[in-house]
C-alpha cells in the first residue's frame, strides 16, 4: 500500500505541471550518447510520447555526429574538425544527410511503436530551414551551414494534426545548395520561431557547473543574466560555451525556460519537468521567481 500510495504522490506532484504546460510546445534537442545506448535511446522517446500524451506539443531536433563519423570511416574517410565543427565536404555531406535520415526515420519508428503518429523531416522540407555557408574563425568548413530564416509553417500544420514532428538538421542556402547544421543551432532556431514554452538539451553532462572540477559547484537554476556572467566571466569553456549562448538567445527571444540535462539517466526529461526539484540545469527569464 506504501508503495502505492507514493505513485499517487508522483503523480499529484505532477499536476500542476501538466495543467500549466497542456497544449504548449516543447523542442526537445536529442543527441550525444543518449542516441547510440539503446535503453537510454528507448526511455527518451517513451518520455517524450508521455509528454504528448499528457497535452505537450512537443518537436524532435536530433543530431548523429557520432553515427556520421561511424560511417565517414567505413568509407576510409577520417574525420576532421575545427574549433569543434566538422569539415564536410561534398562526400561527407552526401553521408551525414544519408546517415540523419536513417537516423530520423528510426525515431519516427520508435514514436510510432508507443501509438503516436510521427512524421520525420528535414529542414529542408517546406523551406523550414535557410541557410548561408558557415566560417569557423574565417576557415572554411565546407558544407556547415549558418541558420538565417526559419519558416515554421510545416511544423505548425503537422501540431496541428496532432503528429509529432522529428527533424533532421540539414537545410538548403538561397542556392538550393545542402548545409550540414550543427543540431543544437537547429534546435535553438526552431524554438525561437515557434515560441516554445521550453527548450530542453540532451547532453553527457549532469547540467551546469560554476566549476566542472568542483562538484559541489552544480547549478540547479539560473537567469539569462547570470548565464551571460558566467560565459562572460570565463568560467564555462569547451562544447558547453555555445550551448549556453543558444540558451540564453533563446531566453532572450521568447522561450520561456531552458533545460540542460544529463540524458544518460533515464527519464530525466519527466524528472525535470514533472518534479519540483527537477534532476538538470534550468535557465529562465530574469522577470521569472514562480513555480512550476
């Protein structure tokens, strides 16, 4: 009976949450070893169906840089980055936009085997993705593109249909021309454009530290302004330094909170958003003190 009892406690907790978020948009950026483990692969897109089911209207950006380099290599390619950004040249692109939509349609698969209509795309499908070519401190990368428009009407009908949509981060310049994206651009550009109510990043990170050294140092909650404190004041560095910069951009542009969780413990999507403790790093508006 005990044990029955905190089930019903669970999901009172949850209460509040689900009625404050029904029928609001939530993009949710799955990349990073949660993608390649199968298990965690399974509890992220059984956590974002409930999601749906329980009133979100949530969207799928992913990415499959590791999947990418896999496949990069059996082709006796090696791959090469700068400044973290792959080098894609036009063979490497024809891989990555082959590999994202293997990538993309197995997702489609595992959403639509838990009883919910998926649809998979690309930012190529309905012009919801404008690209111009991407220089990394004025090197050239090849085909990485710069997000400069985003047309989300393809996404709004597809919400509205009540599919979940799941896109691929490739897009096309003026030109016509395919542009790898990096997927956590794609997904900060996206929540922007649509008006997310949150914006939620896997990573392999429990969340934010002011020192990683230090673990003691973990930031549960903070404010666009003091995000940009601490990017501003050196103390994040490394593949977090941009994140926080989509983060804050997001904030700043209309998401009302940002989440950056560790998506190598299971179901830590339900667990930061259903919670009041919550498991990640939150990042919300500076007029903001309430809960949920």
């Amino acid at each position: 009976m005990e044990q029955v009892m905190q089930k019903a406690e669970v999901l009172i907790e949850a209460l509040p949450y689900i009625q404050k978020f029904n029928r609001k948009i939530i993009v949710v950026k799955y990349g990073g070893s949660a993608m390649s483990n199968e298990e965690l692969q399974k509890n992220v897109i059984k956590d974002v169906t409930l999601l749906k089911l329980v009133g979100f209207k949530p969207i799928i950006v992913h990415g499959g840089g590791k999947e990418i380099s896999r496949w990069v290599g059996k082709v006796g390619k090696e791959a090469k980055f700068v400044n973290g950004l792959r080098v894609t040249d036009a063979e490497t692109m024809e891989i990555a936009e082959m590999v994202l939509g293997k990538v993309n349609k197995q997702l489609v698969t595992m959403v639509q085997e838990l009883g919910v209509k998926a649809v998979g795309i690309s930012g190529k499908d309905g012009g919801l993705l404008q690209v111009e070519k991407k220089y990394s401190d004025g090197q050239d990368i090849g085909f990485v593109g710069d997000i400069t428009k985003v047309d989300p009407k393809v996404l709004y009908d597809m919400l509205e249909k009540d599919f979940l949509p799941i896109v691929a981060p490739i897009g096309l310049d003026d030109q016509f021309q395919t542009y790898n994206i990096n997927a956590d651009d794609a997904a900060c550009a996206i929540a922007k454009a649509v008006g997310a109510d949150k914006l939620v990043f896997l990573t392999d990170v429990e969340g934010l530290y002011r020192d990683f050294s230090d673990k003691s140092s973990f930031i549960g909650r903070l404010t666009a302004t003091e995000a940009d404190e601490l990017i501003n004041g050196g103390y994040i560095g490394g593949g977090m330094l941009p994140k926080l910069a989509n983060c804050t951009s997001a904030i700043k542009n209309g998401v009302n909170r940002v989440h950056i969780l560790d998506g190598r413990i299971p179901h830590c999507l339900l667990l930061e958003i259903f919670t009041r403790k919550g498991v990640g790093t939150a990042i919300i508006s500076d007029d903001e003190n309430v809960e949920p």
